[in-house]
C-alpha cells in the first residue's frame, strides 16, 4: 500500500550548509607528497635487491639490522616506559608478526633473483587477498566486490605463472615464493594491527624489526649465507635499500595513512608493481615477457576493487 502523502514544510534555504568540498580538493597536498614520495621509496625496492651484489638473505637481515639501528636509540629515549610496560600477549604478538615478516622478507627476496621484477612484484602485492581469506576464517564475510576483485586478481596470478612457465621452472619457483612472502605479509599485517590497538607505532616496530632481524640472521647463519666480505658500494645499497623502502617508503605511508584514510593509501600502494617494472626496465635492462602485462593488470585491478570493497 502507498504511503499517504504528507505536507513538506517550504525549507529556509539559508539553513542548509554548503555542500562539502570534493574528496580530490579535501585531501591535503602535503600528505599527496609524502605518498608519492613513499612509493617512489617502496618502488626503488626490488630493482635495488636485484641489482646489489650480495646473497638475498643477507639484504634482508642487514636491511633490518640497520632500521633497528636507526629507530632504536629514538624508541629507546622517547618510547621507555611504553616498551617496559608492555604486556605479555602484545609483546608475544609483535615478535610473532616480526617472525612473520622475516619470512615475508626470507621467501621474497630470492624470489627476486628468480623470476623477473615486474612478476615477483605483482605476486607479492597480493597481500590484501590473503588478508581476506584468513578474516574469512575467523567469521568475516567481506562484500561481493571483494570477492569480484580476488576472481579477477586470482586470474591475474593464474595467467601470470602460466606465463613464467614457458619461461623456465625456475621463474615458476620464484613466483611460488613471491605468493608465500604475500601470504606471510598477510599474518603480518594482521597480528600488527592487533598489536597496535595498545601499543605505540615506535615502540612496535622496535619490538618486530628486532625479532624478523635476529630470525633472519639465525636463517642466514643456519644456511651457511655469508653476511660480510662485501665492497663498500655493496653496503651502500644496502643502506640505501633500508632508506627507501623501510624509513621512506613504510614510514611515510604509515604517517599519511591517518590523513588520507587506508583506501587511498592502499590504492596507491598498488602503484609499487609498476613503478619497480619501469625502474627495473630502465635500470637493469628488465622487460619481462609481453603476456606478462595483461596479467599485471589483472592482478592490480583485482587488488583495487578488493581494496575499494574492502572500504564499503
């Protein structure tokens, strides 16, 4: 049955406020900076593995050796009482998303020795997928769109491997490592987030980068990697590798990620799988086989609707 029809008082048209400026002209240019300086940063990422002269599993616990060295005298001096309180269960549950992240770093890495920058790069950035499957196991239903953007992402990595295997078994190895390091970055991310409900940015990442550096440096030494023995230009990649990546590229998306809101940010996050492609292509010499492409697309339109579904 209709709904009767009801009068509408006249509106006072002087009352009304003025319509909200637009999301693009909201967001603060400042921060816009800071983002693209952050994938710029996180960009430089892969190629520098690649092209540094020194085995993958040390970058890696070097890499996070010296962010410790870094963060670590400002955690200390301004984060002391924090980290002294910190309870039981947060403190298990950061060392626990450190380990995971060392895994992250341990299955990553090589990967990129393995198969090209441009593959290993997408694979990697399927991170918000895993994240969705393990939520879905703890009850989480996340919306259709969500689940559109991991059929059409999931295609990506299904065309993508196809590709890298007529290009050999070991770039099909190496994408295998690249989905791993992603789903361990999945735990990662979550436990972190869990974490950081009581406790300080600072004094998390202390407490994480400490624990994936010293697994990493049991892995290294477990496995015979060499850790020195290196020139100078070497240890300055590696350096400039923890720069980049680590203090520029994480910790400029985790300063603007407040501002901007996380859709933005992850959204633009995305752009790491093309900017590393384009700075591998031109750096290295880099291209990697033309069906690739159609499957990068795939994959980063998959991860932008699962990110804006992710939002709703």
């Amino acid at each position: 049955m209709a709904e009767p029809t009801r009068s509408v008082p006249a509106l006072d048209r002087s009352a009304i406020p003025a319509a909200p400026p637009s999301v693009a002209s909201a967001l603060p240019k400042t921060d816009l900076v800071l983002l693209a300086v952050s994938i710029a940063g996180i960009s430089f990422s892969a190629p520098l593995i690649s092209a540094t002269a020194a085995p993958a599993l040390a970058i890696a616990c070097w890499r996070n050796v010296m962010s410790v060295g870094v963060l670590g005298p400002y955690a200390l001096l301004r984060h002391r009482a924090e980290l002294r309180a910190i309870g039981r269960r947060a403190l298990l549950l950061a060392m626990a998303a450190g380990a995971l992240l060392a895994v992250h770093f341990a299955l990553w890495m090589p990967s990129l020795r393995m198969t090209s920058v441009a593959s290993s790069t997408a694979l990697v950035t399927t991170t918000p997928l895993w994240t969705i499957l393990l939520l879905r196991l703890t009850g989480v239903r996340p919306p259709r769109l969500v689940w559109l953007g991991m059929c059409v992402a999931f295609a990506g990595v299904l065309v993508l491997t196809g590709v890298d295997l007529t290009v050999s078994s070991r770039a099909l190895l190496g994408d295998a490592l690249a989905l791993g390091a992603g789903l361990a970055a999945a735990g990662y991310m979550l436990l972190g987030a869990e974490v950081r409900r009581t406790v300080s940015t600072t004094a998390y990442t202390l407490v994480c980068y400490g624990t994936t550096a010293l697994v990493l440096l049991a892995i290294c030494l477990a496995t015979g990697t060499g850790l020195t023995g290196w020139s100078a230009g070497v240890w300055g990649q590696i350096a400039l590798l923890m720069l980049a990546a680590q203090l520029l590229g994480h910790s400029l998306s985790n300063r603007v990620v407040r501002t901007l809101g996380p859709s933005v940010t992850s959204t633009a996050i995305l752009l790491e799988t093309p900017g590393a492609a384009l700075i591998a292509a031109v750096w290295l010499g880099q291209w990697p086989a033309a069906a690739a492409y159609p499957a990068v697309a795939l994959i980063l339109l998959g991860l932008a609707l699962v990110v804006r579904g992710g939002r709703r």
